[in-house]
C-alpha cells in the first residue's frame, strides 16, 4: 500500500509517495531490487527504535531518512551498495528509504545540493 510521507528538511517541504512495509519487506528493505522499477520504503514502527541498516545485495545507492514520531528529520543519509552498517545518530520512529533513481531525481536534488549535478544527471 502507497502512503505519502511528509517531512521537512532545511525549510524544504518534501511530499514522497512510499510502500509501507510488512514484517517481510522490512526484513529485506531493497534488497534484490531494481533501480529503476523500485519505490520508496517506509517502515513504520510502534514504538521507537536504533536499528543500524545494511545495504548487502542492494546494487545501486539509496537514501535513508529516519524521522521521529512527528514526522521530523532525524538524519538523512546515502548509503552506498553493500555498506555493512548504517545508523541514525539517535532513536527513530519510522525509517523512509529512497532509490537514487531517475524517478526521484527531484527530490535527491533538494536532500543533496552539494552533490555534482553531473552525478545527479547519470541517475
């Protein structure tokens, strides 16, 4: 089921459309996915939590969000292909995972200014 997740992020306000994620899909995230064709993954859960994430048999980078209850960013970072651990700096509430594909190019634009707009382009 598709969900529109909310948050803003350096006065930016983003409006991503995510699968939420059953017990099996947050047990294996994007892995196995193809860049293109994938969607955005929230995982939501009930009370708050520090899961570190891996990236092992995701073949293209990705961007984790963690937010909290309200909907607040936490974090954001990228995350490169077979990364063995990644965490948020505190507890997080739900966990946004985004495919750095052609299909949300926009929105890896406003999270990642700084990044080379020739990289952005090979997306």
């Amino acid at each position: 089921m598709l969900k529109k997740v909310f948050f803003i992020y350096k006065g930016k306000k983003f409006a991503i459309n995510a699968r939420s994620c059953n017990s099996f899909r947050k047990f294996i995230g994007l892995m196995f996915s193809r860049r293109e064709k994938t969607e955005a993954l929230l995982f939501a859960f009930k009370k708050q939590v520090d899961f570190r994430i891996h990236s092992f048999f995701v073949f293209f980078p990705f961007v984790a969000v963690w937010l909290d209850e309200k909907n607040d960013v936490i974090e954001i970072k990228k995350v490169t292909p077979f990364t063995v651990s990644v965490r948020a700096k505190r507890p997080y509430k739900k966990l946004l995972e985004i495919p750095w594909s052609s299909r949300y190019r926009k929105n890896i634009k406003l999270l990642f200014p700084r990044v080379s707009p020739s990289v952005i382009r090979k997306i």
